[in-house]
C-alpha cells in the first residue's frame, strides 16, 4: 500500500494495509502597492503557532518557485473532459476579482478587506528583515526534474552564518489549511499594478492557492479551486490525508506559459451530492486567474478488465484516488500521476498528459490494467525524468504478472511494486523498461513495496572501466537502496535481482520520503534513522554511509534538500516531524556537524506542530517549510 496514518504508528492504522463541472469562482485580491515591512500591516491576528481561526474559502488573501531548470507497445487508453468517463466539454468558468487597497500612512499599512469577506487577509506574524534577492526559482518539486533536491546556486546562506545567532525564523505565512505540497518560488516576477516581487506560492488541503511576497509575506493574492456550491473532498475514510483533501501534489510552474507564467495545479473538491471532482487549473503566475479555458476535469478510460472495469476497459473514478506525487512539466508536457486512498478498492495505477497551453488531454497509460491496486504516491515525491524523455518512479504494490512474454515484460501488462521507466515517444506514454525484485509476491503481501519513496535520476556517472553510466535509485519499505541502469533496468527473474547495484539492509525502518543529491553524494532519511551519506565512485554508491546525522527523525523520517554555492558552503536541510516541528542544517560534507536547528533558540524560531512528507524549498537566502496551517519561512536575522 501506499503511506501510514499521521499517528506515528509504523505498525497499524488505515494507511498500513488497508454530468458537468459547475461554475467556479476564482477570487483574486491583489495588493495595490508593494510593502516592504509587512508587521505594520493590519492583518488577522494569529494567537499561536498552531492555533486555529474560523475559515471562510471565499476570503481573499494573498501568498509563488523555478529551479536552473526493444519496447513492448502499450494500450493506448482515453481522457476526456466532462461527464462521467469521456466527451463533451469543460464548462465556462466565471472569474471574479476582488480589488484590495493598500494605504501607507507612515510606517502603518492597512489592508482593505475583500469582497463579503469579514476579516483580513492572513499574512507575516513577525517582522522580517528587507527583502534581498538573486534571482533563482524553483518550479517543481525537489528544484529539478531530476529530483535531486539541489540549489546549487545559493550565495546568502553559508557555513559560517547558518547559526542560531545569525539566522532563524523571520516570519510565519497562515493559511486556510495543511500545506502537503512544496512551497514553490518565483524571483522577480512583474505583478500589474503592483511592482516586481520575489512570490511564494502555497497550496493548501482547504483547495487554496495563495501567492505572497517571499521576502516580506505580504499577501499579493489567493484563489480557491472550489466550484459553486462544492466543498474540499472528506478524506474518504482513510487517514492519509485528513481531514480534508484539496490541494494535495506539489504543483508546477511554467514561467513562460500565459501573460505572466502560469502554476499548474490539480485539485480535489465534492459536489453537495457527493459528486467527486479531479481538476486541472492553470493560474496567471502574477494574478491567480483561470487560464487557457480551465480548469479541465479530469476523467479517463483505459483497455482492460482489472478494478472498476466495463466493457473491456477500467475507469477512472476521482472519488477513489488522490494526487499525492508532485507534478510533471517535461518537453512542453505536463504529466500527473494517481494514488489510493490507503488501500481501499477498486483502483489501478494511472499516469496521464496533458497539453499545458490547452490542458487538453494527450496520453494516458495504467500500469495495472488487468489487475488490481498498484499507485504512484512517493510520500510527494514527483515522478523523475532524465534529459531524453524517460520518466521514472517506483510503483506501490499490487498486481504483477510474473508470467513475461518474450520480450520480458508482464503478458498482462501490470507491474506492481516495479521500478518503472516510462517513454514519451511523439507525446505518448508506454512503458520502455522496468525492474522487479525476485521476491515481489512476499513483498506485496506484506505491505513492504516500493511505493513509498521517490525515485531520483544521477548526473552521468564514469565506471571503473571508463563507461559512462545513465543511472537512477529508489528506496521504499523494504530497507533497500537500489541503483538502477537507465538503458538496462533488469526487468523480472524469480530467483535473484537483476539490477545495477543493491545495498541490501542499508536503511533501517525504510523510506516514506526522497533522497537529494550534491556534488557527489547521495542522501537518505530512513523512518527512526539519521539521515545518511552515501559517495559515489567509479558508478556505485559506497557500500556503506560515509557520514550520518547525531540524531534521529521519527516518522516519517526525512526528505533532504541541499544548498550550496557550487562544490562550497553546501548545507543539507530537513524538517523534523512530531508535535513541534523543527528544521535543521547540517554541514553537507560531514553530517555530524550540525550548523542549526530551531529549538536552539528556545520558542523563537519554533513553528508549531509538523506535518509529514514536508520538503524545505531553499532559495535566495531564505528556506521556506511547509506546516499543517501555514508556512513558516526562515533566514538571516540581520
């Protein structure tokens, strides 16, 4: 199956085992002129970390990130728009803004409310230092396509000031629900009518998007993705995401689709009947409003006769699945991917396309369409894609045909608890090559597949016979590190592993989360572990770490990212899950030395309760984490 509950208990609990759209409101409140000291603002008071408020998702408020940027055919399945499965067409969508007045008397700023709305704008609780910038964005999630988690090009934050005395906590962004997916960041961006800002962009589980300043939190607009007269998704009796599923997955940027760039966002909601919705938006990067005729609704059919099919296909039904993984923008392509909720059928493994400059569909593919179960949730983590088109990512368990045809694929075309690579030949997805480990049937029994962790592509690697080596990894649940050969991926024997390279045992208590990547290393952050160092020479991963952390991460351990200036000042960052979260740093090149962490300081730099599968986005001096009611956002004090 796919991930555990939010109780820390690795044992049991309900993620262990077991007509047309309506009209929509898109309510946009920008800012009318730029602030730059957001603690004078007027804003909704925020008592306590962690403290909650009455919601009202028709509220505007305002809160955007881009990183340095022989094959057995598959069944071509279908995608459609409206209705029940396929056909017709997505229906006109109504865009209301709000206009929000900025007032400047002296240092006190005053923000005019929006329309209906009987409070403000949620916005910064403490005061920030003035905003810097450098100009990089992160886009995606985990900085690159890759999924290495790397910034490579951080020049504010070093070594030497990444103390409790020179850094911690700036301010913190409330928001109307959890933030499951990263936070994303654009520099520089020109907003109409209110000058250039570096925007930070949240997504939440309330079905809000918002976009802020990221050097000040002043709110620059928020929209909802809720249709007239519909609600977020219940979480549809399994714990996984609780209480309420909106915006799940990371979304994706494109900055140069649309006037201004364009955020790409899939989001679930409910109708007063009960009436379940997938949806793909497209949002003005620099306003929040609808795009190219969104959103889509997404529904999908697909040859076979595995769950929910009839008449010789399966059909997509939203109300059985989520987006959990990260969003995919590849060659002009963007690419979603769908989980369960917990493990409850009927559901299959389905990965879809879709044209970003219409969102009409392009390709769909299910990867166990004769089967059952399989899915695609990585704690967050987004599919990875190398240079030539190939997608990857580790499928959770559920049916896999061990009977192969002759050219070694499953005679039935499903592949649970693979390692997929997947091709984009002419914009269709098919299956090019996977691998399978030999003990497939125990694992999938007992719940201990790949499913869990993300997969990640490695730059090109020189072996010790000076060949160069097109490599990815992966871990999941059963402690495993496995390296996989990008041309030769090893496909399926009963009696061993075909693959690259396995460190068998080498993650303890297993991977929910993704690893990160830099200059050399690879690092893992196993549940109940520290998170560990592991070098590359000659193409292979050291047989054991080189390096680990003093302390441990709880469940659901950690997902790393790494900071640096090229090869020097690179830090490693992750949050720390449990009733009150804390964020660390640590010297990238020796993991014993820890730089910082938020407790250091007493209450100053804490940001209340954390939230599992949480990626820290770091960028342009400041290191922005997600929280279950905001984002708390971090940098140099002075």
């Amino acid at each position: 199956m796919a991930e555990l509950a939010d109780a820390p208990d690795l044992g049991s609990g309900g993620e262990t085992r077991g007509g047309s759209s309506p009209p929509f409101r898109t309510r946009v409140s920008p800012v009318g002129a730029q602030l730059h000291r957001p603690a004078s603002l007027s804003l909704t008071p925020v008592l306590a970390q962690g403290s909650t408020r009455d919601q009202d998702p028709s509220r505007c408020s305002g809160w955007p990130l881009r990183a340095p940027a022989s094959l057995t055919p598959a069944k071509r399945g279908h995608l459609g728009s409206g209705g029940e499965t396929h056909g017709g067409s997505t229906p006109p969508f109504r865009t209301r803004a709000f206009l929000g007045l900025v007032v400047v008397i002296g240092i006190a700023f005053s923000l005019l409310r929006c329309g209906g709305g009987s409070t403000g704008s949620p916005g910064p609780t403490e005061n920030p230092p003035p905003p810097t910038s450098t100009g990089i964005d992160v886009v995606t999630y985990h900085n690159d396509n890759a999924r290495t988690g790397q910034n490579p090009s951080e020049t504010t934050l070093t070594l030497a000031n990444v103390t409790s005395s020179a850094f911690g906590k700036l301010f913190f962004v409330s928001v109307d629900g959890k933030v499951d997916a990263q936070p994303l960041v654009l520099s520089g961006l020109s907003i109409p009518g209110n000058g250039t800002h570096n925007v930070l962009y949240i997504a939440t589980e309330h079905d809000s998007v918002y976009a802020v300043d990221a050097d000040t939190g002043t709110p620059l607009w928020q929209v909802s993705m809720l249709g007239t007269g519909e609600t977020t998704s219940d979480n549809r009796g399994c714990g996984q995401v609780s209480p309420e599923i909106g915006v799940t997955s990371t979304p994706v940027i494109d900055r140069g689709a649309g006037a201004h760039g364009t955020v790409y966002v899939v989001a679930m909601s409910k109708s007063g009947a009960n009436t379940y919705f997938q949806r793909l938006h497209a949002l003005d990067a620099a306003t929040g409003a609808e795009e190219f005729g969104g959103p889509h609704t997404i529904q999908a059919t697909y040859p076979g006769t595995g769950d929910n099919s009839s008449a010789g296909s399966v059909i997509f039904d939203p109300k059985q699945y989520k987006e959990r993984a990260g969003l995919l923008l590849l060659n002009g392509v963007l690419y979603t991917t769908w989980a369960s909720h917990c493990d409850f059928r009927p559901y299959t493994d389905w990965i879809m396309s879709f044209d970003p400059s219409t969102l009409a569909p392009i390709s769909v593919l299910n990867v166990t369409p004769n089967g059952n179960e399989g899915s695609n949730w990585a704690s967050g983590a987004g599919p990875a894609a190398d240079s030539a088109g190939n997608i990857y990512f580790l499928n959770a368990n559920g049916t896999f045909d061990s009977t192969l045809n002759t050219a070694g694929f499953p005679s039935q075309g499903d592949f649970g608890n693979a390692f997929l690579k997947l091709s984009t030949t002419n914009r269709q997805l098919a299956v090019a090559d996977y691998f399978e480990m030999f003990n497939q049937a125990q694992e999938n029994g007992a719940d201990i597949d790949l499913g869990s962790g993300g997969a990640m592509v490695l730059p090109d690697l020189t072996d010790g016979s000076g060949h160069v080596r097109h490599l990815a990894l992966g871990a999941g649940k059963d402690t495993n590190i496995y390296v996989v050969d990008r041309d030769n991926m090893g496909k399926f024997s009963s009696g061993s592993n075909n693959v690259y390279q396995q460190l068998a045992g080498a993650l303890p208590g297993g991977i929910w989360s993704t690893s990160a990547y830099s200059n050399g290393t690879v690092y893992f952050g196993p549940v109940g572990g520290s998170i560990k160092a592991f070098s590359i020479a000659n193409a292979l991963l050291s047989a054991a770490p080189v390096g680990q952390t003093g302390n441990v991460f709880s469940y659901p351990g950690a997902t790393p990212s790494i900071s640096s200036h090229g090869a020097s000042n690179a830090i490693l960052w992750a949050a720390e899950n449990g009733s009150v979260a804390a964020l660390h740093a640590y010297d990238a090149t020796n993991l014993s030395h820890e730089l910082y962490n938020s407790d250091q300081a007493g209450v100053r730099d804490q940001f209340g309760a954390g939230n599992k599968f949480i990626t820290p986005t770091i960028v342009n001096g400041k290191v922005y984490v997600g929280t279950t009611n905001g984002v708390a956002v971090f940098g140099l004090l002075h």
